[in-house]
C-alpha cells in the first residue's frame, strides 16, 4: 500500500477521533457516529501496516512483536512513529 494512503488513513483516523471526543463531552449529536468512522479508519490504517511489518524480512521477530503490540494499544501514535520513521526500514528501502 502506498505511503501517502496510509498516511490518508492514519489523518482521518486521528482527525475523527478528536472530533468524535469533542462530541461527546459537549453531548452534540453525531459522536456515535464519528467515532465509528475512527475505528474503521484505525483499522483501514493498521491491517495493511501489520501486513507490511509481517511480511518483511528486514527487522527481526521481536521487532514485528513489538509493532504489533504498538499499534493494537495505540495506532495513532504507533502509526505516526511507523511512518515518519521505520517504514523504509521495514521495507528495505534504507
């Protein structure tokens, strides 16, 4: 999958999220909703990088543990780290 995709994703994931929060504590209509966007767009985000990580020959197993458990317990941050970081390294690309 593309960079810029994932990248797409992982936005419109945090972006919802945020907004979907805001909803909720002012008790605004539409939160339910916002918030379920985010969950299809946090896992629109991390099926594809898990996939990526997963397949690579690149970083060990303990590596691939250790992003998986990142992004199952926080994609967001997971995700910004993943992709500004280490995903030409996982993909061999440095």
């Amino acid at each position: 999958m593309s960079k810029r995709l994932l990248y797409q994703f992982l936005i419109i994931n945090i972006l919802t999220a945020v907004m979907a929060a805001v909803f909720y504590f002012n008790d605004l209509p539409g939160a339910n909703v916002l918030f379920l966007v985010s969950v299809v767009m946090q896992f629109m985000f991390a099926i594809p990088a898990l996939m990526e990580i997963h397949k690579s020959k690149n970083i060990d197993m303990t590596e691939k543990l250790a992003w998986t458990i990142g992004l199952i317990l926080s994609t967001s941050l997971t995700g910004l780290f993943y992709l500004a970081f280490r995903r030409n390294v996982v993909l061999g690309k440095k």
